[in-house]
C-alpha cells in the first residue's frame, strides 16, 4: 500500500494559495498541516502531517518537493505549487 501511495504522489500537484504582503512575500509559512490538508481536500490522499518532511518553512511562492516518509524504507515526494491568492 505504501509503494502505490509513493506512485500516485509522483503524478500529484497539490496548489496551495497563500496570501502575500506588498513586498511578495507569504504571510507566515505554509507548513506539513496545509500540505496534508490540502492533499486530503483535492486528491483524496490521507497522509499523516508529520510523515511530510520540510527542508526548510516554505516562506516564497513557487514549487516545491517535500519528502513524504511513508513506510521505513518507502519515501515519495509530493509536488506543492504555492500560489497567490
């Protein structure tokens, strides 16, 4: 199961929109909870928040390709597009 679920995240986008302030920049971060959350919402996926690894807050817009530890040896990553609102 945890090998299928690391195979559907690789065709996944999960778009998050954040608002911005006047210098471009996200109000807070977006954090693995909104990642979870937001996966649940648009593609149905259950994933646990503290499975998804963030290198660092994700604080810009952009794309970005957090590490998702699904089983001990099984990782996936999940493509998060962060746009403004």
């Amino acid at each position: 199961a945890a090998r299928d679920t690391a195979e559907k995240l690789k065709t996944v986008v999960v778009k998050i929109k954040a608002q911005a302030g006047a210098d471009g920049r996200i109000y807070g971060s977006v954090t693995s909870k909104e990642i979870a959350e937001t996966l649940k919402l648009q593609h149905g996926i259950e994933i646990d928040r503290r499975k998804i690894t963030l290198q660092d807050p994700i604080k810009a817009f952009g794309t970005y390709n957090p590490e998702v530890k699904l089983y001990p040896e099984i990782a996936g990553k999940i493509n998060v597009v962060v746009t403004e609102k």
